[in-house]
C-alpha cells in the first residue's frame, strides 16, 4: 500500500504553549492528523527528507544503569519518580530533555546522558566505565505524538557513592531508588508490575529488557559491557 500523500505545507500549529504544540498535519483527500509534540512546525519529522530524518535527534535520552558491585553482580539502578499524568510514583529509568548546550556538543547524545546522571542520580561517569548508545532515537507513541528518546546504557562500577537525585530541577519529585539483580528484573517483566504492584513505562520495560538479555552476551560484545 502506497503510504498517504502528506501536504506538509499546510501544516497548522493549533496549540503553541512553551511545553507542548498542537499540530494539523493534512493528508490525502481533505483529511487530517494530529500531533503532539514538544517540536515547532519547521522541527517536526514529518516535515523532513529522509536524509534529514535519519540524521534527526531525539528529544531526550533515557539511561539503563547498571551498577558492577565488588562482588562482579551487575544491579540495574532505578528511581520512583512521580509522574504527572499518571498522578503515581512510577518506577522509571534516569532520563531527559536534550538542552541547547548538549545538541552543540560533539556527542549531543552522550553529553545529555553524562548530565542527566549527575543530576538524577548523583553519579559520574569515570575512567573505565561504560557509555554506550544503544538506540539513537526510539519512538514512543508515534500514533499520537512524535516524542522520542535515545536509549544509552550506562555501564559503570559501584563505588559506594551516595545515590540521590539532588541535581533534579523545576517539577522533577522522586522517592527514592531500587537495586535490581537480575531476578528480581525477570520477576517484573513476568508480572509486568514493579515491586509495589504497580504499572511501569515502556522504557522501564526497555530497560528490564536491556539488563535481562546483557545476561545471555546475545546483546553486546564483551567489549562493549567491559568496565
């Protein structure tokens, strides 16, 4: 099936708030598809070529944080965060916004990572540990919203520093952090529950994953999990 005729020139931005746009995108005979996105109009995806689009940055990047203990155990790190949507503490992976200063950065992707986790968890990315991005740019409701993030693993040794998330700014609440063994990972993919019995986001769900294949060596090298 040929894909639909979209007239990207008449594109209308029916909300513009500082947090978030409303966009009219019409197609094919008189129809029309909504938006929501954090982009403006000459930002979109849906406004690019293909060259452009694959050279596209994400919105944020969200980090799978696993901890190496003394012991050699690898621990996946993640923090109850209150979301405001779900109006609940959520089990979720560090993540955030791209800032102006990471997409001029050599590695936009990475600089963004190396912030987010000094800010949401305290911790710093030193010699020998791991930054590794594991997906540049991953759709989250496409059907909806153009939102994306990158997915970046952090690979790093647990050197007994104090975990907090005292660099979190403007709404940002958290209650605390959970240390996972793979177990106990497994368990919540099973169940589809965190440990209070509560739902998760899909990238909680990419990061259980993501923690649970490193396990099998079937998701990267040696190399690329050293630390």
């Amino acid at each position: 099936m040929p894909k639909p005729v979209l007239h990207t020139d008449r594109i209308r931005t029916l909300l513009d708030t500082p947090f978030i746009r409303v966009h009219e995108i019409p197609y094919g005979d008189n129809r029309r598809y909504f938006d929501a996105s954090r982009r403006r109009k000459e930002d979109l995806p849906v406004m690019r070529d293909e060259i452009s689009y694959r050279r596209m940055l994400p919105d944020a990047v969200t980090l799978v944080v696993i901890l190496r203990g003394k012991d050699g155990e690898d621990r996946l790190l993640l923090a109850r965060e209150f979301r405001y949507p779900a109006g609940q503490f959520l089990l979720s992976p560090p993540a955030g916004l791209l800032d102006p200063e990471d997409r001029d950065a050599p590695d936009p992707l990475l600089s963004c990572a190396r912030r987010e986790l000094k800010e949401e968890t305290g911790l710093k990315v030193r010699p020998g540990d791991t930054l590794h991005i594991l997906s540049p740019l991953l759709f989250s409701t496409p059907g909806l919203s153009d939102e994306s993030n990158a997915l970046v693993l952090a690979h790093l040794r647990d050197t007994g520093a104090h975990i907090a998330a005292s660099g979190a700014s403007g709404s940002e609440c958290f209650e605390g952090f959970c240390l996972l063994n793979r177990e106990e990972a497994r368990s919540m993919l099973r169940k589809g529950l965190d440990d209070r019995d509560m739902f998760y986001s899909v990238y909680t769900f990419a990061a259980l994953s993501v923690f649970c294949l490193m396990a099998s060596g079937n998701l990267l090298s040696e190399e690329e999990l050293s630390c």
